[in-house]
C-alpha cells in the first residue's frame, strides 16, 4: 500500500518534508561512510538532499536539524518516533549523541562542496552512543570553512538539556525503563497490537554495552542489584520482566555468547510473561517483525515457559523447548519466581526461598535433570554464592547486612551494607564469606524504600566515582 506520505495531495505538506530531511539526513551519511564521498551512489544522495532543503529555502533562509537530549527535531518539531517502523530515527539519536552534536543548521546559498566536505568528517567517526565533548571538539577542527553549515555541541550543564550519563546512571536509566514499560507493553498484547520491538533492543543493547566493559566492577554489582528488585513503583510483574531480561543478559555473556544472541534471549526473558495465555504471548512475539529471524525465535524461546515451580514442575516436558536460550530462560525465571512473594492472584506455584537458598536448590535441581549443568553453573557464576541484595546476618556481632558485591565462592570477600534497627544502612564493610551466614526466614522480605534508597545511592556514589562496592 501506498504510503499516506507520498499520495499528491501531501506534496507540499512539511510535515512530510520534515520527515524526509531526516531521512535524508541518515542515509547520506549512511552512504557516505560507506562508499566514500566520490561514486554514483553519493551523486543521487546528494540531489535528494538538495531537493529536500530547496523545499525548506522557498519560504525560509535556513532549515535545522537538532538534538536535545531527548528527541530529534527539524524547524523545533518533533519528528523523531512518530512511527514505529522508521527505525533510522534511533540511528540518528545515536549518531548526534555520538558525536556530541546538538544540531546542524543548512542556510540558502550551501554548495555542493559544503554538504560533502560535511558528510565527510562525520562519516569518519562509529556509532557508539559514548558521547564524549572531546569527540565534538574533535568534528569542528575537521570541518573547513562552511559559510552555509552550521554546527552547535550538545552542552548538558549549559544548555540544561539531558546529561551525559556514567555507566551507573546509565544501569538505573535502564532498568526503569524496562520496568516502568512492561504494563504498556501488556495492555498491547491484550489488545492485539504490535509491540514496538525497537525500544526494548536498545535498553538491551546499552546494557549489553555496560555488562561487557564492567565485569567485576561496581557498575557490575549493580546491574546485580537492580535486578534483585521486588517491584518497581508497586510493579511486580514490570521489576521481574526486567530482573529476568538482566540475568538472563548476565548468563549470556558469561557463556562466551555473542552479541545477537544474547540481546535475542534478553528480548525472550523479557516477554516471557507478556500475556496470561501463553499462546496469546506467542502469537504477539512472533508479529513483532517476521522478517528477523531473532525476534520470531525469542517467541519460541518465550512459548517454553512454566508457572509451576515446584521440583514436579521443573521436570514437565514443555518447560523448555530444549533452545540454549530456553535453558537460561529456565533457570532465570526460576530464580526469579522463587525469591519474590507473589500478591495474591498471580498463576506462579512453588517454594519461597532466599537468594542462596535459591541457588542451592537450583544446584539440587541439576542432579535431578531440571537444568543444564553449564548454564546453572554460568548462573552461579554470575551471582556469586551471596548474590547482591541477599539478606545475611553477621554471627560475630548479630548484625544483619544486604550483600553489595560478589561472593565468588565461599572463601572469598566481598562488600556488604549493615544495618542498623530501622534497616538503614549505618556501614559499609568488606567481609569474608565465612563471617556471614544466610537467613532462611528472609525469604520474600523487601527492605523499606529509604533502605533500598540509600543503598542504590551508595552504589551510584562509588561506581560513578570508580571506587569498590
């Protein structure tokens, strides 16, 4: 079908036109990168291009393309995300992100050699969503004189625009997002609507990104922590959706996976409880995009789910369907499941454990052939024997604590917060592994909010700072 865009009667529409220069935007540069500057490919881009800006100069002696942090904007409207299958309006975030750059001003009277001297310094430079000011710094002393192009630096504290973020903020940006949308994602799968895919991939990429460059680190330990959450914001179907997609991230790499792979099984982990029916999830999975391979095999992987989590559950034949990411699907939203109290209503049956009770009994559950011996172990691996956010207790000083960092193994060290009796945090310790012990009894039990508060600033504090947690 025609698109609505191009009918004669939207000609002269700017809207439309403020489209295409973002289209246009992106694969100039696009084609630029690839092809260099001088082919044939390059010289039809580049009469689009000014086809697009000679709309834009009838009536005005400048067009702008800008970048605020947040959208993309051409003449100060917003275009940027108004459908959902123009995918490139990300790729040009990230692009302006990238390279540090608020916005490019195109004035009347730009020549042919202006564009192109444009499009070839920036076309120099990847995609990595790292914004760094000296990258900007870097573009302006390349670009040659351009009476007619304008470009300006994305300045956060001048501007009052978005920050920069570390990678710890970036860590808890990450997990609201994927927490906070998941009930909007739901209610589309009841009303049979198509799930726009692309935003939850770039919350996985961006984590995939962090939990590759921070292993062992504080910013690590985090990620660790978020995903122990209970809820969030009285959400605990959103908090477990993200806590899964997180661990299930977590395993993946730890396995040696790559990239597409692990970003599919996170997408799996994800929805793997979009919809109460499972063949209502299934069916909103798989019409996501049925020409990506990936998408339509994490509906495969999402359709291999249980609710039963007793150890007669874990052995049925259809709680997996025998996919690697299946396997770490399993043994995730086991983990999960049993070591949250479910409200009432919710279709989840099982035990109630404490984190380490959790990983003992995935252990047990091994021998029993419930779960791939190298994917519980990569799971243990991930969390430590005292995973971040367990409740332990100090027998020395009848002290209760909340693990902060990673037991490796039972003779090795790392942080926890100790409490005081209001369950504030009053220290932060480093101890060994035998000086604390697991309180069975702590099954279910969820700090007050200014506890978890203080904790998760303390980790913000130290990863920003690249100290220890």
């Amino acid at each position: 079908m025609e698109e609505r865009r191009n009918l004669p009667e939207f000609e002269n529409s700017p809207k439309k036109w403020r489209y295409n220069l973002t289209r246009s935007f992106f694969t100039f540069w696009k084609n630029v990168k690839m092809y260099s500057s001088e082919n044939a490919r390059i010289d039809e881009e580049l009469d689009v291009f000014k086809k697009v800006l000679d709309f834009f100069f009838r009536e005005k002696d400048e067009v702008s393309i800008l970048f605020d942090g947040i959208d993309v904007k051409v003449d100060k409207v917003r275009i940027r995300g108004q459908r959902q299958d123009d995918k490139y309006f990300e790729d040009i975030y990230d692009l302006f992100l990238s390279l540090c750059m608020s916005g490019v001003v195109f004035k009347r009277g730009v020549t042919d050699k202006e564009i192109l001297d444009f499009y070839r310094v920036i076309g120099k430079y990847p995609v990595g969503r790292e914004p760094k000011v000296q990258v900007y710094q870097r573009v302006r002393s390349e670009l040659p004189d351009m009476p007619h192009i304008e470009t300006s630096a994305y300045d956060p504290e001048e501007s009052g625009n978005l920050p920069i973020y570390t990678p710890a903020q970036s860590c808890r940006r990450i997990y609201r997002k994927m927490a906070s949308e998941f009930a909007e994602y739901g209610k589309m799968a009841s009303a049979s609507e198509s799930i726009p895919l692309r935003m939850i991939e770039r919350s996985v990429q961006d984590a995939i990104m962090i939990a590759r460059n921070t292993a062992g680190t504080a910013v690590y330990d985090l990620l660790l922590f978020l995903a122990s959450s209970a809820e969030y914001q009285g959400d605990v179907k959103g908090a477990s959706a993200a806590n899964r997609a997180l661990l299930s991230l977590l395993v993946s790499l730890k396995l040696g996976f790559d990239d597409i792979f692990i970003k599919r099984t996170a997408i799996a982990a994800y929805f793997q409880y979009i919809a109460a029916e499972l063949d209502t999830g299934y069916t909103v999975l798989s019409r996501m995009d049925e020409f990506h391979y990936g998408r339509v095999e994490a509906a495969l992987n999402a359709s291999a789910r249980i609710t039963d989590f007793s150890d007669t559950g874990l052995l049925l034949a259809n709680s997996s369907c025998g996919t690697v990411s299946a396997e770490i699907l399993k043994v995730v939203a086991y983990y999960d499941a049993v070591t949250r109290e479910w409200p009432a209503g919710y279709p989840y049956t099982g035990p109630l454990f404490s984190r380490p009770e959790a990983l003992r009994s995935i252990l047990r559950n091994i021998r029993m052939g419930a779960f791939k011996r190298e994917i519980a172990e990569a799971f243990i691996g991930v969390t430590g024997v005292y995973p971040p956010g367990s409740i332990l207790k100090l027998p020395a000083t009848a002290e209760l604590a909340v693990s902060g960092g990673r037991f490796e193994s039972y003779s090795g060290q790392a942080d926890v917060f100790v409490l005081d009796a209001s369950f504030a945090v009053k220290e932060q310790r480093k101890v060994k592994a035998d000086a604390v012990v697991d309180i069975p009894d702590s099954a279910g039990m969820v700090l007050p909010a200014a506890g978890l508060t203080q904790i998760l600033s303390i980790y913000l504090e130290e990863a920003s700072a690249g100290g220890p947690v």
